[in-house]
C-alpha cells in the first residue's frame, strides 16, 4: 500500500514537535487534506489534541507495547491513499528502544521531519542535524524545522552551516516570538474534554506553518512514503451471542482509553454506553460491567465524593456481583479514598479499603509486562498482558491482606481483586493489541453474570454495599 505519510520527530522533549505536528494537522485539514492522525508510544493525552484539530481519531502506534504486526494493521487500517498520515514522534528520535520513533520510521518506512529547538546556538545546529541524520542510515531523515530562531541573522548562521554540511532539507524556521505555547497543567497536558484549543489558537498553528515552512516541499516528501502490506496478526472475528452493555466512565476526570481497545470491546460483543461518574447521578439502566478508565480524578476528588448518588450506584452494582474494571484514575476511585496535595481527604467508592495520596512528583512512569498468577476479568492464569504504568499517586493497603492477579517483571504485585474477582483494578494501563482476547473474556463474564440491572432492581437490592469508612 502506497500513501503520504510524515512522522515529526524531535531532538528531546520540548523542542516543540507537539506544535509542529497539531501546526501541520491545522494547516493540512485547512487546505481539504483528509489527515489521519497518529502517536508514537504510550500516550492519551497528543491523541486528544490531534482529535480537536482534525476531527479524526488519533491512534496508538507503539511497537513495545503493542507488537510490530498489531502496529502494522493499524496504520494499514486507518489511512487511505488520498489522505495524508501525520505521526507524532516520542520524546527524542532515538530514546526509548524498541518503542522510539526510530524504530516506528524503520518499521513503516516514514520520512522523518526532525524539529530542533536552537535557542541559544547557531552552527552548532549542523553538528546536530548531521548527528541525528548519520547516526542510523536506514532512518529517513527528509527535512529538518527549527524553533524559536531569535532574529533573521540567527537564521542565516544556522541555514549557512545546515547547507554547507547536511545534505538534509530544510523545510523552515519558526521564530521565538511566534512560538505557541500549548496550556499545561500538573500532570501533562490538557485532556480533549478540557477543550483547551479554541478555534483561533487552532487557526494560529495553521498560520504559523503556513507561513514559515515549506509546506509543498514537506507535502512532496510524505508523498514518497510506502509502507508494507500489514501482516502477521489477523483482526479478531466479531464474538457471537447477544451484546451486553458496558458502562464507561468517560468525563473529564476519566478520559484516558486506548482508541483501539473500546473497538476491541465492540467487536467482542459489547454495547458501550458512556456516563460521568461527575455529572450523572446514576448509572445508565441495563449495565452488566463498569470500566473506569484513567484520567485526573484527584482534579475533582470534591466533586466525585460529593456526587454521593452515583459512588452509591457503584458501590451496589459491585454488590450485586457484576464485573468491574478500573485502570489508574478508575482504580483510585474505587478505593476508600483519596488525599490531594492540599492534604484534603475525600470519600469515595470504597471497594477497596486503600487510600490514595497525590505526590507533585510521579510515583512510577514505564513499560510494563505483566504475568497473570490467578484468574481474572481479562485473563487466565499463565496469561500475560502488557500496558504501562503513569501516576503521581500512591496506594496505602494498610491490615488487610490484598489479593492481586498479576506479578510484574519488576517482581511487584498488580492488579487488585475484590469482590470474588469479579472487580479487578489497578495502576496498569493495559493496551490489548498483543492480546485482543482480553476484550473478549471481559465482555462473556459480563454476559455470564449479567442480571437484570433496571432502576428498580438497584432500588431495592439486597446485596451488601461496602462502605468508605
């Protein structure tokens, strides 16, 4: 299959490739251009933004996490041959091994576009352009942006020296005074359900590569893109028997899920109906599993406590013996409770009697490998699932023994069990594209303990609800 593609590497974090990348998506789908919009790795949060800027849903491609064949499908599945693929890179080109940019360029042949932040150096640049251009020659290293240049003579230094040593085209030059910084908070980022790109700092990207790269000359480089045919992992055939209803927790304190594992959960069986644990007061009729994804709930740790219908909800849908599942931000909300950097304590569901505690620095951050010791929600014993860890919050367990499905690489228990395993919930983000039969398995326990779930079966249940305190 043949298409154009770009991925937008940087030099480190930092250096500005979110805002050349969200620029170019801005100024492509401006001009009629269909983008299909990627992330190197890990990420929730530059999949939102590229989401508000095109329209289209940005997907995950991480060799690590994922697997080459499940990366390969995916990128073969979302682009087309009269759109244009933008890839947003990693940290570094180079940094993170078998999950870097780099090895994501080699595996899908993509021309490179390698931002550098040359604040407070001139010739220098050349050695780093040339460095990064030598330094793997099976990379295609096509063009080359540099941010925040502080004069026109700054320029000049930088362009004299990038030509007269780099055989690397330069595609443009975006001054320090026109950079535009992206709204951040605590944690990273703005979510997409912040809203934090308003039409005219969307309109103020597109203007800015417009006006200071060579947008036809990058346009001919993701022309010469052509990838192999994407092989190895078969898409899962849709799972016969009647849909069950699976209840997300999607608002803006639970936000982050892999694209590719709710279609995963689609095609296992599942109907997937949305709420917000903030706003709603109750859970949608029908239900025959929760999962709560992760996100910021210590941002609306008071909101969340004080929507004391809805942890009443939960607490009685737990009871009646349905299958739950939480992940990072999900999983703090089904503990005891919750301690922010304020030293407020605010009540919440209570599943678990843990209390979490907010930290200003992260708590864990990386890849994770985990080997399922029990049966589970998502696996059997024996199985395996991978995923990664990104958290600025810690668990107390305190007495009470608790009994956990996975074992880490690392040696670390993971994956907490409650209520006869059937609510399984912890620090892990799992991606399911090594192991698309989680979505399966999750989706038949939820069928086979599905019960009636209206309004008046909640009403009067008689099944135990625990507690906070």
């Amino acid at each position: 299959m043949s298409c154009s593609a770009i991925l937008v590497a940087g030099t480190h974090s930092g250096c500005g490739k979110t805002t050349v990348t969200l620029g170019l998506m801005a100024a492509l789908t401006r001009r009629g251009v269909r983008v299909h919009p990627f992330k190197t790795g890990p990420d929730f949060i530059d999949p939102g933004l590229h989401r508000l800027v095109t329209g289209r849903v940005s997907r995950n491609l991480d060799i690590r996490m994922c697997g080459e064949a499940f990366v390969r499908r995916t990128f073969a599945r979302h682009t087309s041959a009269d759109g244009t693929a933008v890839v947003e890179g990693v940290m570094g080109l180079f940094d993170g091994g078998e999950g870097s940019a780099a090895t994501l360029a080699k595996t899908l042949d993509l021309p490179v576009l390698l931002v550098i932040d040359v604040r407070s150096a001139a010739e220098s640049v050349a050695a780093v352009v040339h460095g990064f251009a030598t330094l793997d020659p099976s990379i295609r290293l096509a063009g080359v942006v540099c941010n925040r240049v502080g004069s026109a003579k700054h320029q000049a230094m930088i362009a004299e020296a990038i030509q007269a040593r780099c055989p690397v085209q330069l595609i443009g030059f975006l001054p320090r005074r026109e950079s535009i910084t992206l709204p951040s908070r605590h944690l990273g980022l703005y979510v997409d359900e912040d809203h934090p790109l308003s039409r005219q700092v969307v309109d103020e990207l597109a203007d800015l590569i417009e006006r200071h790269l060579d947008l036809e000359m990058l346009m001919r480089i993701a022309a010469g893109c052509s990838t192999r045919p994407d092989q190895g992992l078969e898409a899962p055939q849709p799972a016969a028997g009647s849909p069950v209803r699976l209840g997300i927790a999607r608002d803006a304190a639970f936000s982050f899920y892999y694209e590719d594992n709710l279609e995963l959960l689609r095609n296992a069986g599942a109907e997937l109906v949305f709420f917000s644990p903030l706003n709603d007061d109750r859970l949608p009729s029908g239900l025959t599993g929760l999962y709560l994804g992760g996100g910021y709930p210590e941002l609306h740790a008071h909101r969340l406590s004080t929507n004391r219908s809805m942890l009443d909800q939960i607490r009685r849908f737990a009871g009646s013996g349905r299958p739950i599942y939480g992940e990072s931000g999900g999983f703090i909300y089904l503990c005891r409770s919750i301690t922010d950097q304020e030293g407020d304590t605010h009540a919440l569901t209570g599943l678990y009697p843990f209390t979490a505690q907010v930290h200003p620095t992260l708590c864990s951050l990386g890849y994770r490998h985990a080997r399922v010791l029990t049966d589970c929600l998502l696996a059997p014993q024996g199985g395996e699932l991978y995923g990664h860890e990104f958290h600025y919050s810690s668990i107390t367990i305190g007495d009470t023994p608790a009994a956990t499905a996975f074992r880490l690489t690392d040696n670390r228990s993971e994956g907490y069990l409650t209520r006869n395993a059937h609510t399984l919930a912890g620090f892990l983000h799992l991606h399911w594209g090594r192991t698309p039969e989680a979505a399966h398995r999750f989706v038949r326990i939820c069928r086979q303990c599905s019960i009636s779930t209206d309004t008046a079966f909640l009403a009067r249940t008689s099944a135990p609800i625990p507690q906070p305190f």
